[in-house]
C-alpha cells in the first residue's frame, strides 16, 4: 500500500521550504556596489552655453563634479560614488605638470582598498593623450575609465549624462579590471593607445580606425570583444611618483613646401626630443633632412610618425633609420608618439631602448 501525505505534511514540508529558502537568501550577502571615485577636470562635459540649443560656442569647465554627479541620480544604482575636483581647464589648456599632478592623485586612490576604480571626467581635445599618458604610468589593474562629452550639460540630448554614467558603470564592472586605461563615449569601450578624435564635433568624434574599439555599453552592462596586445599600466617600466616634470618633446607637422624654422626653433629652445609628423609613410624633405640630422647630432631623440593617422611606420622605410639613428613610432599618431618619448627619456637616451618600447607600448 503506498502512502499518501497528508495535507498537514504537505504543509510542513513547503513551510521548511520556506524557512530554507529564507534561510539562503539571509546568509547571501548582497552583491556590495562598488566604489568609484570620479576626478573631474573640466571640459564640455563640464561645459554650459547660452541656450539649449548652443552646441558650439558654449564655455567649457564650468560645472563642479558635486553638479556633475547630482544630475545623473542612476549612477547610485552602479556604484558609490565619490567625487573630486582636481581640475577645472578647458582640455587644450592640459599641460605635463596637470598629467604628473593628475597621474600621482590616481595611483594614491588605486592603492587605497576602499576604491574600486576611477572616472575622469576631461575635455575631447586631449582627452586621448590624457588617456594614453596614463594607460602607461597608473600602477593598478583596477579600472580607470575616462570620459567627456561633445555637447555642453546644458544642451538638447546632452551625451554627458549617459557618458557618465556608462563610464562609472565600466569602472564598477569585474570586467574592466586588468584590461588598461579606458575611454567611454557614445556607448563604446575604446583603448587608450588606440583610440583618436576624429571629428569636430559629432557625437561619434571618438573612433579606433582600422584596430577598433574594444566593445559595448548597453543596457547598463558592458560587453568586451577584444583587448589590447600592447603593454600597459603595472606591465610597463615607467614610474611617475617620484617625478617633478616631464623632458621637453615637441611636433613638427609635414606638408608641401616644408622648412626646418620651426624644427630649429624647438631645438634652439632646449626640445630633448623631436617626433616629426611627416607626410605618408613618414617622409622626410630634402630641406628639412639636414636640421633633423643636426638636432640627433646634438643629442636630439628623433622619432618618424605620420600625419597620415593610421597604418605602421616602417623602419628604414621612407628614410635610413639605421643610418640615422631615428626611432619610428610604430602605428602610434604624433600626440601620442610625444607622449611615449617623453616617459622613456625619463628612463634612457639609448635609440635602440627607446625603439623597443615603441614596439612594446
Ligand atoms: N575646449 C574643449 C575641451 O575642453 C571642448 C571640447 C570638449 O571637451 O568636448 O577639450
């Protein structure tokens, strides 16, 4: 004969359920909300014009990082949220002391167990430099995530708001760490080393031509379909915390018609290095030729780049590297180019060093 429970043991049983299920549910911590900290240093994203409808001609650095914060309420549902004014600039206006500043503040509060990961909020203009300058001094494999905007907070469909609050939500995510310094605008993932403004003004300035971005924010989660081969942050030989100021690198731009004024200029006025933004695959002109071998005579690190923006400078290419003792800068744009000059004259004068961290970083 089998026996049939009864009711009042059917009700027993679903009440220890009950009582189990609570029981789990009581001892299962909630998943703690990360804590970000957001270091504001002013641009568009920070920016306030005349109208709703200004998107040009508006005053960038304006608005305080308390501001910035209250007007997004959903970056509570993320993260902790903490914010700092370290800067309130116009991102044209960002210089070497405001990196070195800006580089040593990030890797104190990375060291801190308290803080999970840091936003940036930057002006568009060198945010991409600001981006790769610390992608190879910050000493963490925590998040570090910048961000800005191309229309002021004060305009129709502002993109700042929804840029901060994927960036916190980026710098928040598991996924994030270990991956380098980031960039989130307009709802894409995109690598430092990478990633370039290429237009004035729309809300898609922001693109890694032909290596391509990393991935998407969407639905408040991100998605990562690839990551950088290149080294950065703990993996790099670059140490700023003890530095004061950053050796002098300038740009000389290529173009038809080109003469060594500006290249003696820099040179005359004390440049420790030189990255020569030539046309094409790097070219140099006859008559500039003999000032950038006077510059390296006197000690002058010369690195071909190009104007072009995309495509890898080969050595002994468009010149005789080996002959001249250039560097080539790899597929790194000018700017960028500048900045890892910079870090590895503060490590060595030696071309053949300085040319292998350009085929590391
Ligand atoms: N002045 C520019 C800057 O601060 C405004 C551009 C922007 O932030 O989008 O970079």
């Amino acid at each position: 004969m089998t026996h049939q429970p009864t009711r009042r043991s059917m009700m027993a049983l679903f009440g220890f359920m009950l009582f189990v299920a609570g029981a789990a549910q009581a001892e299962a911590p909630p998943a703690r909300l990360a804590n970000v900290t957001i270091l504001a240093t002013g641009g568009t994203i920070a920016g306030t014009g005349a109208t709703s409808t200004t998107t040009v001609g508006y005053t960038a650095a304006t608005v305080g990082v308390q501001a910035l914060i209250k007007a997004v309420p959903e970056l509570a549902k993320v993260a902790h949220v903490s914010g700092e004014q370290v800067f309130q600039i116009a991102s044209e206006n960002m210089d070497n002391e405001h990196w070195l500043t800006l580089a040593k503040r990030v890797n104190v509060l990375l060291a801190q167990s308290n803080v999970d990961g840091i936003v940036i909020t930057h002006g568009t203009d060198t945010l991409e430099e600001t981006a790769y300058f610390l992608d190879l001094v910050v000493k963490s494999r925590k998040p570090v995530v910048l961000v800005g905007a191309m229309r002021p907070s004060t305009a129709l469909s502002a993109d700042g708001p929804i840029n901060l609050y994927n960036a916190v939500l980026l710098a928040a995510s598991q996924e994030a760490v270990g991956k380098g310094v980031l960039v989130a605008m307009n709802d894409q993932i995109q690598a430092a080393r990478d990633i370039t403004k290429t237009n004035t003004s729309t809300l898609d300035a922001f693109r890694t031509p032909e290596l391509g971005m990393l991935g998407y924010i969407q639905g408040s989660r991100p998605f990562f379909y690839r990551q950088s081969t290149r080294k950065h942050t703990i993996d790099t030989e670059f140490d700023v915390s003890a530095l004061t100021a950053l050796p002098q690198v300038d740009i000389v731009y290529g173009y038809a018609n080109v003469g060594p004024v500006a290249l003696d200029a820099f040179v005359a006025a004390g440049a420790k290095g030189i990255i020569h933004a030539g046309v094409g695959d790097g070219s140099l002109a006859d008559k500039v030729l003999p000032a950038l071998k006077a510059a390296r005579a006197k000690g002058v690190l010369i690195v071909r780049a190009s104007r072009v923006g995309q495509g890898i400078l080969a050595r002994n290419g468009e010149a005789k590297d080996d002959e001249l003792d250039f560097v080539v800068a790899d597929t790194l744009n000018a700017q960028k180019a500048r900045i890892l000059l910079m870090l590895a004259l503060t490590r060595t004068g030696s071309s053949k060093e300085i040319q292998r961290m350009f085929y590391t970083y």
